[in-house]
C-alpha cells in the first residue's frame, strides 16, 4: 500500500495556510511586514519548544551538512521569501501574490531536477501544470482585491513576488536535500529553519532601526488573539506539515500541492456566506485532478 503522509501533509499545511493568511491580511494594516514576520516565528518557536518538551525529543544527532543546509533553508525561504512575499501583498493584492506564488511549484521541481536528482515523468509534469492551472483559474476569478496602483509599483510587485518564489523554491530543495535520507524529524527540522529565519529578522529589525511600528498594537487584545491564532496555525502547524511533506515526498510535488492554498479558500467563501461562481467550482474541480494524478503516481 502506497503511503500517502507527504502529500497529505502538504495539503494539511496548504488548508492551515488558507485560513491563517485571512488573518494575517487583517494583521498587516497594523504591523508592517517585517515585524509581523518577527513576531509570528517568535510565537511559533515558542510553540515548538513546548511540543518538544512535551515529547520528549531532545537535542537530536544532526550531520553538520544538513545543520547547515536547514539553517540556510529558514535564512533564505522565511526570513527573506516571507517577508518579500507580505510586502507583495501590500503591493499588488492577495489576488495578484497567490496567482505569483504557483510559480514556486515549478521552480521548486526544475531546482530538484538540478540538485537533488529528482526525476519526474510525464504524467508528474501534467499534474503540477493542471494543478497550477486549477489554482490560477480560481484566483483570476476573485477580482474585489484588485488595486489601482501605478506600473511603477506593479512593477516592484512583480519584482518582488517573483524573488519570493525564487526564496521558497530554494528553501524549499535546501530542506529536502537536508532531512530527505536522514533521520532528523520534521519537528526539528522546521525549528531549525524558523529560528534560523527569526534571528536573522531580529537582526534586521535592530539595523533598520525602524519607527513606524507602534507597541501599542500589540495591547490590542485582538490583534494580540490574532496573531497568536495565525503563528499557531500557520506558522508553527504549517511549517511543521510543509517539513512532514517534504521529508516523505519529492520536492516537486510536495511544493505544488503546498501551492493550493487558494483551493481551500472557496469552501469558507462559502460557509461565510459568500457567492461563488461556477468557474471558481471548476476550478477547484480542475486542481482535484491534478493533485489525483500525483497521488497515484
């Protein structure tokens, strides 16, 4: 029997993601991009200090190699590819950084053809540009978060969005070659990326010297609630699930079904009472396929 644990958790993290991005729009018109980075790995460490000490797993035997490759990993997908992709959102909308975002999966794929060996055939190649497709059709449709900008600022956007691909393709290949064919666990593994990726925020912070973030936000009780459910959610879970993926399944796959987070949208669209379109169900229907044809390759 086929198992299926990599790509379950990607689409796992991939849900988790789609209901704490939600969160995380509302967070940014209080705390600037990279503070709200800063905070939310801050929480998620301490989350995953607490899961350890619950189970157990304590100090671990790590290759200095895969130590070094899963510290880049967080250096350059969360410290750098996070806080690049909410500054995409501040310029050209959730819509136009999702429909940016399904580029990772091909990156990520030709990265681990490059590095790591990782052939795909045919019918894989046809599943992650079906799935794309699937996605990409359900974000064009959702235009109310379209924003009139300049092209000066759309191309910054673009700029940016397309750096934010390039940082998680590359994390992505660094933290499969790094826990692939080793012991370490993904608990682990995602602790080491996300304080890697916090210390080096924390730098940043401090050298920017930044003042246009106020610590009073955080006295409000909902920002507070706020950011502390999307760390958890989002970060801690989500990280925690994206490592589980990427252990257990080639790179290619375990980014492109990581990549679906927009699918998942359309059902609380509509328990929130939302309407829906017909082409938003298709496409969700079109991205079913294409994750099918993964799973049983």
């Amino acid at each position: 029997m086929t198992d299926f644990s990599g790509e379950v958790a990607a689409l796992s993290a991939a849900c988790l993601w789609s209901i704490a991005s939600v969160v995380y729009s509302k967070l940014g018109l209080s705390i600037p991009p990279l503070h709200l980075n800063l905070i939310k790995g801050i929480i998620a460490i301490g989350f995953f200090v607490f899961t350890i000490l619950i189970t157990g797993e304590l100090f671990p035997s790590i290759a200095t190699l895969a130590m070094c490759l899963l510290l880049l990993s967080g250096v350059i997908g969360i410290s750098l590819g996070d806080t690049l992709f909410f500054h995409t959102i501040n310029t050209l909308g959730p819509r136009r950084t999702l429909l940016m975002q399904t580029l990772t999966s091909p990156m990520s794929a030709i990265f681990g053809l490059i590095f790591l060996q990782e052939k795909l055939n045919a019918l894989a190649w046809c599943g992650i540009l079906i799935t794309i497709l699937g996605v990409t059709w359900v974000i064009t449709e959702r235009t109310q978060d379209v924003k009139n900008i300049s092209m000066t600022e759309f191309r910054r956007g673009i700029f940016f969005g397309f750096l934010t691909c390039i940082a998680g393709a590359i994390g992505a290949v660094l933290s499969r070659g790094a826990i692939a064919d080793t012991q370490i666990s993904p608990l682990w593994a995602a602790l080491l990326r996300l304080s890697a990726g916090t210390l080096i925020l924390f730098i940043w912070t401090l050298l920017k010297q930044q003042t246009n973030f106020r610590l009073s936000s955080l006295q409000n009780p909902r920002i507070i609630g706020g950011t502390v459910f999307a760390a958890f959610f989002g970060t801690f879970l989500g990280i925690w699930l994206q490592q589980t993926a990427i252990k257990f399944t080639s790179v290619g796959i375990a980014s492109t079904l990581l990549q679906t987070s927009p699918i998942f949208v359309i059902p609380f669209a509509i328990w929130m009472g939302e309407k829906v379109s017909v082409r938003a169900i298709l496409g969700v229907f079109i991205s079913i396929t294409g994750i099918a044809l993964l799973f049983f390759l």
